[in-house]
C-alpha cells in the first residue's frame, strides 16, 4: 500500500506519519538521535535548495519514517536511504513503495559503511539528509575525506553544529572541526528551522547547512596538518607557543617558529585558519 496523504504530491503529512509508525511500532529512539522530520512542505523546501533534478543520485543518511525521501523520489531522484534502526527500514520502504525503482533503503550505519561498495554509480552524489544528531558531525568528516563521488552535502543539524562546520576564525563556534570541512569544502548556513517540524520535538534549534566539495585550499600534507591542529585545539584557550611545545618543540623553537611564519607567539588557535596553520607545518618541516 502507498501511504500517502489525499494530495496529489504524495508528500507524507503529519498524521499519515504518525500512522504509519504506529503500524510499525515505531516510537522515536533517544538514544539513535531521532527527530522525525513531519512537515512536508519543509521537506520539499529541502530539495529544491539541494537542486535535486530529475536523475540526480542522492543519498539521504537517517531518512527516519520517509518525508524527505518521498520528496526526493518525488524530484526525481535515485536515492539510496542509509539507515541503521532495522524497525524503520520496512516503514521507509511503504512510504515510497510508489518509487521503488528509484529508492533503494539499505540497514547500515553510515558511521562505518564501506562508500564504494554502496554507491554503484561514477555519480556525482549528493547527501541530502536530516542527519541523527548523534552522528552528524563524524558522518560529514567521514563523508569528505573517505567518498570523492560526494560533491555536495545538504544536512539538517543541530544550530551549533551547523555553525561549527562553517565557522571561519575568530567566530565563537570555530574549531579543528570547522578547519577540517573547510579543507575540502566550502560551508555555509542557509537556513534556520523551527522545533515544530521535528517529532518529537528536539530542545534545540536546528540549522540546514550546504557544503560543497572543492579542492584543499593550501599546499600541505593533511596528516601532519591536522595533527598540529589537533594539538592546537587540544587546549584551544592555550597559546600557539604553548600549543607548539606541546608538539614536542622547546620554548625558544616554537616562538622561532612561530615568527618565521609571520604568526604572533601569543596568539590562540581560533585565531588562525588553514592557511597560518599549513605556514606553521611548512617552518616546521624546514
């Protein structure tokens, strides 16, 4: 049976979701970070600012009991829905029986899915995806430095989690995290989403936030790279000195370091973005 509401969209409204779940047995799970996305015009929303077109391959990670993932097949998508609650495969899989043949739902969990083995196509992919809260930030990493096929990413996240994938230096929510998304994408929040759309409703405001692959922006060997900036951000209200003596140089090297790179000894690591930190690994190797 195709679940949908009257409409002709065929977009899943609130009630018809609820209905669904409780055919299911389905009741939101805390502990998986679950929030249902219920309002379908949010979801619609959604895609058109992930420019989803007809053919597009998409992959929605936590697609929960079907909103989006209906409005992507309805797009015109080939999705491939990733989700790790075996109870909500089965409901996923009526909500879009319409487009079975567009809509592949798998039972994995994004945290260790094997990419290349998931995505049968040269793509490119998209993610598009209201993201478990639980999972979001290590999922958008993983996805960025493990799956090029992966141009594009469209997730629904947590507010401060949104902004620290996008922070630039000296913003509050600036991290290692921010400067690991910002060495193969470009980050931006585009919008803010209210509580209401969500069931159950979170405690927290969320954010959609679009990344764009792009080339690293600065010369240097990522390894040595993010460790250095590990170590920063290990205690981040620390000195860049402090923090290069914690890397193992004595007092005199790091500030000798430090100024041959053009960068103040006292200053903090949320000051500096991947270009003073590539400049760090660069006096460093020398």
């Amino acid at each position: 049976m195709r679940l949908v509401d009257a409409h002709s969209s065929g977009a899943l409204t609130p009630s018809a979701i609820r209905a669904l779940a409780r055919r299911h047995g389905i009741t939101p799970r805390k502990a998986l970070g679950q929030h249902f996305l219920i309002e379908p015009s949010l979801a619609r929303r959604i895609v058109d600012l992930a420019d989803v077109h007809p053919g597009a391959c998409v992959v929605e990670v936590g697609p929960g009991l079907g909103s989006l993932t209906v409005a992507l097949a309805e797009a015109g998508a080939t999705v491939v829905a990733v989700e790790v609650d075996p109870k909500l495969v089965p409901a996923v899989e009526e909500a879009t029986a319409a487009w079975a043949d567009q809509v592949n739902v798998l039972h994995a969990d994004a945290m260790n899915i094997d990419w290349s083995q998931t995505l049968d196509s040269p793509g490119p992919w998209s993610i598009v995806a209201n993201l478990p809260y639980n999972v979001s930030v290590p999922v958008v990493v993983r996805v960025l430095e493990e799956e090029p096929r992966i141009h594009r990413l469209l997730v629904m996240v947590q507010k401060e989690v949104g902004e620290r994938l996008a922070a630039k230096p000296r913003e509050e929510q600036f991290g290692a995290v921010s400067l690991r998304v910002a060495y193969r994408a470009r980050a931006r929040v585009v919008r803010r989403v209210a509580r209401s759309v969500f069931w159950p409703q979170p405690n927290v405001d969320s954010v959609l936030v679009l990344l764009e692959r792009r080339p690293p922006p600065v010369d240097a060997d990522p390894h040595r790279l993010f460790e250095l900036i590990a170590v920063a951000f290990g205690q981040r209200r620390k000195t860049m000195k402090n923090a290069l003596v914690r890397f193992g140089l004595t007092p005199a090297t790091a500030t000798d370091v430090l100024q041959r790179a053009g960068i103040d000894p006292s200053v903090r690591p949320e000051q500096l973005g991947l270009a003073e930190f590539a400049e760090l690994v660069k006096q460093l190797d020398e």
